[in-house]
C-alpha cells in the first residue's frame, strides 16, 4: 500500500467519474484516465480530508 498526501485544494477521486472510453486512441480525451486506472487497478481507494490535507491511501491486492 501507498498513502498520498498533500496540502493541494480538495479533490475526492473517487467521486469523480473517468471520462468515456474512446473508440481509437487518437479519439481520446487528455486527462481523466488516471482516476479510471485507479478504479480498476486498486483493491481499496479511499478519500480523506485532514484540516488542510488531502490523504489518498492507495491498496493493491498481492498477486
């Protein structure tokens, strides 16, 4: 597992949607995708906010 964490503004990744699957890579959308590898990689995403910290505790499942 990793936690990251910073003093940046409040971002929840995990109540954001990814952006729509695009049909050819050229079709794509720049950004978004992060969140979509996230959701599907990690076994446990989670989203806190601390004060003036944004924590993001990132579990992946042993292979």
């Amino acid at each position: 597992s990793l936690e990251i964490i910073d003093n940046g503004r409040p971002y929840d990744p995990t109540k954001t949607p990814p952006p729509p699957l695009a049909a050819t890579l050229d079709d794509a959308e720049i950004g978004g995708h992060g969140v979509r590898l996230m959701q599907h990689y990690l076994h446990d995403l989670r989203y806190t906010r601390n004060g003036n910290e944004n924590r993001l505790p990132l579990v992946m499942r042993a292979a």
